[in-house]
C-alpha cells in the first residue's frame, strides 16, 4: 500500500462519510440496486471494488464475509478503508491496473470512472480484469437532474471562491452552513459537520467531473460486448447504474481426436 504518489484531490478530501460504526440503516448509505447487487453474488465470488474510496461499500462486503479487495489512486483512502474493514487495498490508477486480465468475479465502479481523465478507457480496463461469466456494477453521474446545473453554476462560484482567502468566510457562510443542515436534518441529526463537509467537496469542488447520458454507456457496453442485465435510473440520486455480464468463453469444439477416441469406445 505503499506509494511514491503525490497527494490527489481526494488524498485531501477523501470521499469519507459513513463511519465504520455507522447506526445509519444500509440503504441510506448504499444504492438500492448495489444492495441487490451484492447479495445476489456467490458467497465465494472476488469482488474488486475499483476506486474504493476509504470503504463504503468494501465494509459492506466485508460484513458479509466475502473475498474482496479495493483499489483507489488516493492512498489516504486506501490506508482507510484497509484499516477499518480489514481487507488488502492498492493504491492505482483505474485507467492502468495492476491486475491480470480476468481475475474478478465482479467488479464494482461506484461514482469513480466519472472522475478519471477518460471514463471510456477506465470502463474498458474495468471490463478487462472481469473473468467470462463475470458481474459488473457501474455507477456514473448522469447528465440529467439538477446535478450537472449545481456544479457547473453555484460550484464554479465555490471553486473560484475557495481559491481566494478572502473569499472562503463567504463560501463557508452561505455555502458550507447551509449544506451541512440539509444533510443534518435529512440524516435525522446523525449526519456530522466533517462527513458533510467531505460530501461537500465531492459534490461541488472535486476538479474533474464527466456526466455521462445512458446512451453513451450502452455504446461502450455494446462496443465491449457486456449484456446490460439491468438498468436503474437513479431517480432522484446523482448518478445512474448498471448491471452488466460478461458473457462466459465460448465452449470449446471438441478436438478431431476426442472425436474419434468415442466414436472407438
Ligand atoms: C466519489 S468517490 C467514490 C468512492 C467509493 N467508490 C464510494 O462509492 O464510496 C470517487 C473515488 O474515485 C477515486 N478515483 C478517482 N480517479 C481515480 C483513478 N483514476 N483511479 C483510481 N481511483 C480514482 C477517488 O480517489 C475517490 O476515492
């Protein structure tokens, strides 16, 4: 785990918002579909969860018992998530992983490839560490819904205001205040001012963003033969999600010779 790396965005702002010991119930800090997702795989299966983050959903994995590691290029939130769900984390760049091809039963990309400087090319190295007859859950941000407006508008005002000392008191007043009481009041009071304040980041300052409309992502699949088994549009949510397969290696045709040895038998 360890890395020569200098620091990214999210080594200082890590995507770090459910405690380890979170009370909150699992749908409120997982997508529905995740969820289903999971529990619908093999007990035995490898699970590579790709831009892990510091753990959210390698902890859930990891509370069922299952095999699986997590990558991330911030090695802030690797060394979390590593600590507290104990399971192997590597710090990586998803555009170039360290993995073999067809190593992972299932790959998860949950609100990471949106991020990269190429969200096909991330989408295709994902595809590649997929073994035949594998699952893959991917999660981007779409380009429909108020997301998209909110960044590009009121977060370029807070990207611009944050890169001025002047400035920061006011982003913090009408900005940081007012968000982190939207999330208090919606999480019931069990929502702290540091999550917030990293959910806040994410959501309006983190430097690099791709909203990525349905059809894009079903070219990609079609392009890499992945079978969309199911489709979620996210409804109220940032981002939007796909189940994809892998379809198994093709059966090989029996040799001339094993042919020949049961015509003998
Ligand atoms: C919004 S967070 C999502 C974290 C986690 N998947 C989750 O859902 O809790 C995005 C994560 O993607 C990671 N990331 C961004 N670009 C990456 C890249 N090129 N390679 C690996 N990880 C990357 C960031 O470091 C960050 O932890």
């Amino acid at each position: 785990m360890e890395s020569t790396e200098p620091d990214t965005f999210y080594d200082q702002h890590p995507f770090d918002w459910v405690p380890p010991d979170s009370s909150e119930p699992i749908r409120a800090v997982l997508s529905a579909p995740l969820v289903e997702w999971i529990e619908s795989l093999a007990p035995t299966a490898l699970v590579l969860d790709i831009g892990c983050g510091p753990g959210r959903v390698l902890g859930f994995l990891a509370r069922r018992g299952m095999r699986c590691v997590g990558l991330d290029r911030s090695r802030v939130s690797v060394g979390l998530a590593a600590e507290r769900y104990h399971r192997p984390g590597v710090v990586g760049d998803n555009l170039h992983l360290p993995f073999a091809d067809a190593v992972a039963d299932a790959v998860i990309s949950d609100g990471v490839i949106h991020h990269t400087e190429d969200p096909q090319a991330a989408f295709v190295e994902n595809w590649r560490i997929l073994k035949p007859g594998g699952r893959m859950y991917l999660a981007v941000y779409k380009d429909s819904g108020r997301y998209p407006w909110l960044y590009r508008y009121p977060g370029a005002l807070i990207r611009a205001g944050l890169r001025h000392s002047w400035a920061r008191p006011l982003v913090a007043l009408l900005a940081r205040v007012p968000y982190f009481l939207v999330h208090f009041i919606r999480s019931r009071g069990r929502r702290t001012w540091g999550a917030a304040e990293n959910l806040f980041y994410d959501y309006f300052v983190t430097p690099q963003v791709a909203f990525l409309p349905r059809s894009v992502v079903e070219d990609w699949c079609t392009q890499q033969g992945a079978r969309v088994l199911s489709y979620d549009e996210g409804r109220g949510a940032n981002v939007h999600s796909f189940c994809l397969a892998k379809e198994p290696s093709p059966k090989m045709p029996p040799s001339r010779d094993a042919v020949l040895a049961a015509e003998e038998r």
